[in-house]
C-alpha cells in the first residue's frame, strides 16, 4: 500500500492543445492550459467509494505521457520511477487511493508557446485519514 507521507508526484509529459480535441465539445475545463491542469487534479482526487474517470484523464495526455514517481521514504529500493500513463492510472487503483485521496493546487506558473506548454505546479494533498502532503506536477 503507497502512502501519502512516503510518495511525492512529479508529472513529466508532453501535451499539446491537440490533446483537448479528444474531450467532448462540451467540456469547458479543456479549453486552457490552466482548465487541463485544474482538471487533472479533479480527475486524480477522489472520496472513499467515488469512481474515478481515467478516460477523461487519458484525454487529457499525449499515449507518450511519462510519469516520474518521487519515493521520499528510505525502505523504498527505487527512490524514482518513470512510469507510462496505463502504469500511472493502475497506480491509482491502489487501495489506498481508493479509500480517498483528494489533491488542491497551491500554486502554478505556466509557460506557453504555441500551444506547448511548461507547467509547474504545487499541489498539497489529504487521504481518508487526513494525513497531508506537499508535491509537484511539472507538466512538458
């Protein structure tokens, strides 16, 4: 089981505004770089019981989506792991993010350049036992 205080994000992928035109038209969260972002925090979060929606997640990303997973906990032999989007999705399919797992963004810069974006992002996050964390998503 990953916990919370022993497992920090990073999110290093590629996406392109060509990635929104697979949501439906009526998505208002695609139509900015800063609607995709808050977006994936929606998607990720969840409360005990609640199905998540990974199809809307993958959406969101390029297939060359690659996640880098951070362990800050020494016992963990692979203190960094880069894991593709189907890895990153099973990874949330954990039991312990099944009982609850919410993430909020603290703080964001965006760097835009036709229609690539640089994301960096700051999130803190909250699981059923309301233990919090601090993390990163960096988005390429």
């Amino acid at each position: 089981m990953k916990k919370i205080s022993t497992v920090l994000f990073s999110l290093i992928t590629t996406m392109t505004l060509a990635a929104q035109e697979k949501m439906s038209s009526d998505t208002n969260a695609v139509k900015s770089i800063d609607g995709i972002v808050k977006e994936v925090l929606r998607l990720v979060s969840g409360a005990k019981g609640q199905t998540r929606n990974w199809e809307a997640l993958r959406n969101l990303f390029l297939p060359t989506a690659t996640f880098t997973v951070l362990n800050n906990n020494d016992s963990i032999q692979q203190p960094v792991e880069a894991i593709n989007l189907d890895d990153f999705i099973k990874l949330m399919h954990d039991e312990y993010y099944e009982q609850g797992y919410l993430e909020y963004e603290t703080g964001k810069t965006i760097d835009e350049y036709n229609g690539i974006a640089n994301v960096l992002q700051s999130f803190y996050a909250k699981d059923s036992e309301n233990k919090q964390e601090r993390g990163i998503i960096v988005i390429n």
